[in-house]
C-alpha cells in the first residue's frame, strides 16, 4: 500500500512541536507493517540540502508567483517529496511567522500551493508511483481533499488527521480566486467558515475519514468547548472521525541508549537518572534536595498549556522544597512570568527560554516529573517522553494526556498500575493538590521507585497506533470484486 503523507513539519528536519515528531515517525512504524509512506513538505531552507540531492519530479514555470519544482529524495529513512518553491518557503526565521511576529501574509498561498501539488500527485502519480491513499495533517494540508473533490475524475481516498483545532487555516473569501476553490463549495457544508475560507474546515468537509490523535480529543471535539467553532461539522461527520493514539519514535527517544545524555539508565538500573538529574541541577543553577521532587516542563508557552496555573502554584512548590527546570519559548507574557521566578526563587527554580532539542532529552531523563497542566491537549507527546524517562508525568485530565496518564489513587496504587498523576478541574488549585501529591508520593521512596519502573514500561512506542492507521487506510480502500 501506497500512502502519501502531507504535512508541514517533520522531525527532525523542521519542528516546533509535536507534529513534526509523529511526521518523522510513524512512517518508519508503517513501513515495517507493510505500507510504504511517502512524505511531502515544503522544501523551506533547513531542507534545501536534503532537496539538492534529490530528483526533480515535476516542474512550474509559475506557481503562485514564482517557478517551483517537485524534488523526490530520501533522508533519515524518509521517503520525501519536497516542494521547492523559494518566493513561498526560501525564508530565515519561523516557517508560519514572519519577522514582525504575525503570520506570513501569503501563507494561503504558501499552503494552498503545498496541497495543490499534493493533490495532482495523489490523481497522477509520480512515474509508476501512484498513491493508494492520502493522509493530509492538520489546516497546511486541509485543501487537499477540497482539490480532490473539485477534481472530475477517480481520485484516492484522504484521511484528514487533526493534530489541533486551534489552528485553522482561516482567511478572507478573496483567496478563493487565486487558489482555483470553486465557489460551489463556499457554504456551511464546504469550505465556509462564518463568511471566510477555512482550510482545516475544507478538510473536515471533503475528506473520507477523519482522524486526530487521541480516543478522548476525538470526543471532546465535538463539544463546544473544544471544538472552536467546528463542532457543528465535526458532529454531521461524526459517523467518520476516530482517534488513533500518538506513539514516540523509541529509536530517538530511548533511556537506555541517548547519545544526548551524559549517562543512560534502563527499568533495571537507574543509578544513570541521577548522573542526569546532577548534570540538569548544574545547567539550571538549581541546589539539590533529596526530599522533594525536581519537576520540569518542556513546552511551548502559550495559553493552551495551562502554564499561566502553574506560576500561581510556584510559590506553593517552592515552600514544600520542590524544584522546577523551565525550558520553553512562546508568549511573552508567560516568559517573563518564569523568568521573574528564577529571581524570586534562585536555586530553586530555573528558566531557560529558547528552543533546545539536545536539552529537552536532558530535561526528561534529569527530572522526577513533568509537568502538563493543559486546558487541552489533543495527544501531547511530552509526558509520553516522561514516561518513557520514568519521569513521571503530572498531568491535566484532557485529551491524551488522560488517554496516557494513569493516576495515583488508592485504587491504582493498590493495584500496582499508577504511572503518574492527574487532576481536573483544571484550575491552579487542582494542579497545587497534583503537586503537593506528587510531593507526598516522592517522600514514599518504594512507592515512587515503583510508579518509575512501570511509567519505562508503559507501552508508548507507535505499534499499536501504527496497525490502528493501517486498519483504517484498509476500511478506505475500494473494494475489489473479485
Ligand atoms: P505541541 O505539539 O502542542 O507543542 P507536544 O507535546 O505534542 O505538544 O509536542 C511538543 C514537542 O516539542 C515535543 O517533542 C517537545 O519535546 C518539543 N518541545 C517543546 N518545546 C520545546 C523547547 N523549548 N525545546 C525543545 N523541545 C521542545
Ligand atoms: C499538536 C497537539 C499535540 C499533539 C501534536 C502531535 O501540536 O497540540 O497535543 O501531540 O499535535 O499530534
């Protein structure tokens, strides 16, 4: 089987978050269980090396503005195809923001373009490759299945996978023109979204399945709370949505064998979690003590991660001896907030604002929890690290974060099945009571110890959720007669 994956990240080329990761990875997964994935991106500058090496496969002479070119190639056990346009992704800095902070004021273009050539590559085939099946992830991709629909002859199947409803892809009816949309579709069943085009909504309207990457996300889409305007469609596709779980890529993230680490460490021994644990105090400024737990968070730092709770909790934290190693970038509001804290609490927390992948390693092998205190979170792959870590996670009961995260409570303890803790409501005085949990749990060493073996064994690479899209791609696949 044939798939073609479309996406606008992918690890560990381009990042800056989690898609990239499950972009990167679940092909290697797929590729092993029989179905060969070819991915397509934007060939923005971090991969304009890998495109020098590759074959042109198709040609523009103008598309959007300026000449292109389709390179296929292979890099780190990836099948790519490489869209490389320079006027639309030859650009220093973030690949969705330009240098004033704001979005890129042709990114319908830049992603209208991507799809665009996704999709005549899903209908013609590339020489005798030719895709059984398209998997188009999240509003960069969303037009896909609005150019199959618009197209008159067979066209694959196309899965939409939504890593996030919070971005969508909205702009002005205008760009309809110049995208070749067909104004057929612009009413509340297309690609209409309250007067504007939305890219992740002609996704959700024209694909033959929709995914996104947790059990509970899928269910909790279809809520108004979460589902930011969507929820309408969502529910009239109800009988076609499903949630696949994320995995990890254990190849990269693995304890036991990470090159970024200064010691490893396995289930068996963990005496290398504590060389880690030294090493990260060192690089955070941040004084040991036995008795209370070093907790962590490694994220973006906007408002979806709940981040704003936990410095309403810090003080609390802080006089029940805990420690905290910040590493994350984003609004500045949140920023400051962790930086002023390293002030306030010098050798208790530590801040350190930027984008650091070596770090992130780092972060979860050193720490005894992560913190995820998220308003929603549609997988989230960082307590999956966690737990992978035997960091345990301290997690918000949302998304998948309550899909991965078995809590500490006497029935689970008693049972021997705790990996971590939740809380709900999410509120900071329900994460202060996870804290002060988690903070009761450290003083019990056997217990703790316990929740740590079992969190590294915990099942969290892409397996399962592996057979779970092939099932999936299967169930789309026209039926042969004989
Ligand atoms: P999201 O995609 O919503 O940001 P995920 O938990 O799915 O959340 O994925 C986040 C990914 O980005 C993880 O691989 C995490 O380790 C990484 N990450 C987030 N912030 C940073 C940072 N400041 N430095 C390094 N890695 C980071
Ligand atoms: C999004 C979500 C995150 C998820 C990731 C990969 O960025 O915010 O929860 O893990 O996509 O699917």
């Amino acid at each position: 089987m044939n798939i073609l994956f479309v996406a606008s990240e992918c690890a560990p080329f381009v990042k800056t978050g989690g898609l990239a990761d499950v972009i990167g990875a679940v092909p290697k997964t797929l590729a092993e269980q029989g179905a060969k994935v070819r991915v397509m991106l934007p060939a923005y500058p971090a991969l304009a090396s890998v495109a020098q090496g590759g074959e042109t496969v198709l040609s523009y002479d103008d598309l959007h503005g300026g000449p292109a070119r389709l390179v296929a190639v292979s890099a780190e056990g990836l099948d790519l195809f490489l869209l490389d346009a320079p006027h639309l992704f030859d650009r220093e800095g973030s690949i969705y923001l330009g240098p004033n902070g704001q979005d890129w004021h042709d990114n319908h273009l830049r992603y209208g373009a991507l799809s665009q050539v996704a999709a005549r590559v899903a209908i013609e085939g590339i020489g005798d490759w030719k895709p059984d099946l398209v998997n188009a992830h999240d509003w960069q991709a969303g037009l896909v299945p609005a150019y199959l629909k618009q197209h008159s002859g067979p066209t694959p199947p196309c899965v939409l996978t939504i890593h996030n409803i919070a971005f969508q892809g909205v702009f002005g009816p205008e760009v309809m023109g110049p995208l070749h949309l067909s104004g057929e579709h612009f009413n509340p069943e297309g690609f209409e979204y309250f007067g504007k085009v939305g890219f992740l909504k002609a996704g959700i309207a024209f694909a033959d399945h929709i995914s996104t990457v947790s059990p509970t996300y899928a269910r909790e889409l279809l809520m108004p709370e979460f589902g930011m305007g969507l929820e309408g469609i969502l529910q009239a596709r109800g009988h076609m949505l499903s949630g696949i779980l994320n995995g990890i890529d254990l190849d990269i993230w693995n304890p036991e064998d990470d090159a970024l680490l200064p010691a490893t460490y396995s289930a068996r021994s963990l005496k290398g979690k504590a060389v880690c644990k030294a090493e990260l105090e060192r690089r955070f400024a941040i004084a040991p003590n036995p008795d209370a737990p070093l907790f962590c968070v490694v994220s973006r730092l906007t408002s979806q991660k709940g981040l704003d709770l936990l410095l309403d909790c810090l003080p609390a934290l802080v006089a029940r001896g805990g420690r905290l190693a910040v590493l994350g970038s984003g609004q500045r509001d949140l920023e400051d907030g962790f930086i002023a804290a390293a002030q306030r609490y010098p050798g208790s927390v530590g801040t350190i604002i930027g984008y650091d992948e070596p770090l992130s390693h780092l972060m979860q092998a050193g720490s005894d929890a992560i913190l995820i205190p998220s308003r929603f979170e549609p997988c989230g792959l960082t307590q999956l690290y966690g737990l992978r870590y035997g960091t345990l996670p301290v997690v918000a009961r949302t998304g998948g974060l309550a899909d991965t995260v078995i809590d500490a409570n006497s029935a689970a303890l008693a049972a021997d099945c705790a990996t971590g803790l939740q809380f709900a409501p999410i509120t900071a005085a329900a994460l202060d009571q996870a804290i002060d949990r988690a903070c009761q749990l450290y003083g019990q060493p056997k217990i703790w110890a316990g929740m740590v073996r079992r969190a590294m064994r915990h099942p969290v690479g892409w397996d399962q959720s592996a057979e779970a899209y092939l099932a999936l791609y299967q169930s789309l696949m026209p039926h042969r007669s004989e």
